[in-house]
C-alpha cells in the first residue's frame, strides 16, 4: 500500500506521513538546564567526584559514561542541584550548537546544555537524531552569522513524532548508517593527523640538518638541534635578527593582522572567531613589515609563530624580528623558529601563568610568557643562505603535496558529514521509509 501524507504546514518539514504527529518540543518532552560552580572555588571541583557533562564532552560520541570534569561532594550538599538521569539527551544550545549525546549515567551537566528527560512513549535514540535537525531550525544568528539558541527557543521548536515503534525503527537504521559515515570520517580524520605529523617531520629534518644525506656531521651541543651539517654555525638568535618594536603612533597604517596557530600570520579582516579582540584605537599596537617574523610571547610554546607578507598593526605583546644579516632567511627561520623540538625550549624558558576563563566552564589552557632576552640568546643554526632558499623551497614544494592531500580529504569529511544531515533529515522528516 502507498503511504499517505499530509502537509506539515511548516515550510523546511513540507509533507510528512498521515500518522505522525507533528508539535512544540515542551509538550512532549522535560526540559533541564544544567549549572557551572564558581570556577575560582577549586573546592567545588573534584577529580573523584560526580559526573559533570559540558561541551567538551558532548559531539564526540553517541553515549556518554565519563566527563572531563567532576563536581564535588561539597557542592553537591550546599547546593542540591537537579540530577540528570541515565538515558537522558545531552544537547549544546550555547556553544557547538546541536552537538549531542545520550547520557549512559546519571550525571550533572552545565547551563550550556538542555538535557531532555526519558519519558514513556518516546525514544530518546530517535531525538537524538531529530533534534539535530529540529531545534536547530528555530535558532537565532548573531552578528557573526552563529547559531544560537535559549530555553524558549528549545522550548517551542517544532518537531515531527512517529509512533513508537517507527521511531524505534528510524533510530535504529541511522544508529547503522550514521555509524558506518563516522567510521569513515574518524579514518580520514586519522589520516589527516598523520599527514600533518609527516609534514611536520619534513620541516623539521630539513631545517636542522639539511637535504643533503651524504655531507658530514657534526653535533651542536644544543639537544633540540641535535646534528646539523659541519660547514653550518652556530649563533646566538639575537645576532641574527633585531627586534622592530616599532609604535604605529603617529598611525602609519589601519590594516590589522592576526596571528593564529594554524595560519601564522594572516589579515585580520579574514577572521571569523574572536572578531572582538581587536581595539579601534590603532595607536595601541604595533608595526609588522612584509618578511618580519611575528611570536606570540605567551603562545610561542603551542605554535603561534608566522611570517607577515604584510604591512600592518600587530598586537603589542608579540614580538616582531627582522634579519639583520644578509646570510638570514626570514622564511628558513620562520620554519625553524616553529618546530616541536623548538616548542619545548620555549617551554622550558616560559615564566607565569594565566588562566584565562571564557565564561560557562571552560578555562583556556595556561600560557608562559617567553621573555625576550631569552629569546634572544636561543643558539640557532645558520646555514649558507643560498642553502637556506634551498631548504624552503624543498619544505614549500613539499608540504604543497601533502596540503593538497589532505585537502582531498577534508573535502570526504564534510562530503559525508553533509551525507549523514541529509539522510537524518529525510528519515526523521519521513521523506524515506525504512522497510525491514
């Protein structure tokens, strides 16, 4: 028999089965939201202590039965918070919006969350799916084009409810499907790691030791450098490179720049998160010139080292180095200065600590700040500069390959992420049927 439809009367939904009903999330479903103990009370938080979900916990995998984080006994008792039972649905309406999980435990969760409550009647395996689809229909944008959401907005989404045992079915066939794409998708992701990893060994080896296998060795002294070639010498950085320290007062130039981890140093116009950092007044910060070498102080030790192909204001807490040799290659040493082995020395010379609180629990990792003089007296190897060009455009030809394989196979992951959003929207809106 052909099955029978009506229309939903919502425009994304369009027709769905005759049987299945169709209504606001509050009526159907128990809405909870979670709490985040003062995060300067270390006495609130216990390693020992009861589950804690927030969203660094929920995404990753379908249950959850471990949290990053625990609430203590302490808190528990003076405060009396409401539990989240076991079989409960964990889902993101704050940050990673849409992200979710189903609780394998009874657990506490942050205000970040809504946690939906088992109810008779209802599949919480098929909302899993459906509300990744649902709820995200009625969220907001800010000014940045970011979903956002609240309990209202949760509240009165519209959702599509089978009967039972459909949905059952449903669940049950996306557990198999969405299963299979993940599988996929954590493989490619896998890969891409270890691509990453094998460009980094490329950059590594070529910077310390060259590209030539045959040409005599000799040890630098320097544990990070190890062997290096024997006509290469050593020298301290701050004879190599002078530090610009240049005001941009009187203002000089309005185009901001960003440094960030993973692509050094790019236009600040091209950002898209953290777009409120940078101040209006442009007198605050400094100058970059195109083949300075620009540090972030407290985050060298993760990375944040990039080469400027640009005039522009920087920060005034990074540092900003130019060759002051001939024989110097701001890109050879814009490698160099970046490698892991290299990270660890920064480590080693970094001084305080900050612990910088985003808000809703989560704190970001703490920075040592790497003072300049010790910069400074890094010995660094300074090969032939003719070498020096040699050496990058080995490494630029290079990572170009790997780049562009793992290009190829990020492209595979959002293709199969966009797979599983379609087929969870036409099997929890019943455009498809599952036939057992």
């Amino acid at each position: 028999m052909a099955r029978e439809y009506k229309n939903s009367g919502i425009k994304w939904i369009g027709m769905i089965p005759k049987e299945w009903r169709i209504g606001k999330i509050k009526n159907f479903y128990s809405l909870q939201t979670g709490f985040t103990p003062d995060t300067k009370n270390e006495l609130y938080y216990d390693e020992q202590g009861a589950l804690w979900a927030n969203i660094a916990d929920i995404g990753r995998e379908h249950y959850i039965d471990d949290t990053k984080k625990k609430i203590s006994n302490l808190y528990i008792s003076k405060y009396n918070p409401n539990i989240v039972p076991k079989g409960s649905l964990l889902y993101s309406f704050k940050l990673s919006v849409g992200s979710v999980a189903i609780a394998a435990k009874d657990m506490y969760t942050n205000e970040a969350i809504a946690a939906f409550i088992k109810k008779d009647g209802i599949s919480l395996s098929f909302l899993y799916y459906s509300s990744q689809v649902c709820i995200i229909f009625n969220a907001n944008e800010n000014i940045y084009g970011a979903k956002i959401l609240n309990q209202d907005l949760i509240n009165n989404a519209i959702i599509i409810f089978p009967p039972l045992l459909t949905q059952q079915k449903i669940a049950d066939y996306l557990d198999k499907v969405c299963g299979e794409a993940d599988e996929m998708i954590a493989l490619q992701e896998k890969m891409i790691e270890e691509l990453k990893a094998y460009k980094q060994s490329i950059i590594t080896e070529a910077v310390t030791k060259g590209l030539n296998p045959n040409v005599p060795m000799k040890n630098s002294g320097i544990d990070w450098i190890g062997e290096i070639p024997e006509h290469w010498r050593l020298e301290p950085l701050k004879y190599c490179f002078g530090r610009r320290s240049e005001k941009n007062y009187p203002v000089k130039t309005e185009e901001r720049l960003s440094l960030s981890i993973d692509k050094g140093v790019t236009l600040y116009a091209e950002k898209t998160t953290n777009l409120d950092r940078f101040k209006d007044d442009f007198t605050q910060y400094q100058i970059a010139y195109p083949n300075d070498i620009v540090l972030n102080c407290m985050n060298m030790i993760v990375g944040a080292v990039g080469l400027s192909n640009y005039m522009g204001c920087v920060s005034p807490v990074y540092y900003v180095i130019y060759p002051s040799k001939q024989d110097v290659s701001p890109l050879y040493y814009s490698y160099l200065l970046n490698i892991p082995t290299i990270r660890g020395v920064y480590y080693s010379l970094g001084k305080g600590i900050y612990a910088i609180e985003r808000g809703e629990g989560r704190v970001n990792t703490c920075r040592l700040k790497v003072s300049y003089n010790d910069f400074g007296r890094l010995e660094i190897p300074v090969p032939p500069v003719e070498e020096q060009k040699a050496i990058t455009q080995y490494i630029q030809e290079k990572c170009s390959e790997i780049d562009a394989l793992i290009a190829i196979k990020q492209q595979k992951i959002a293709e199969l992420k966009e797979y599983k959003k379609s087929i969870i929207y036409e099997y929890i809106t019943g455009k498809k049927e599952v036939i057992i």
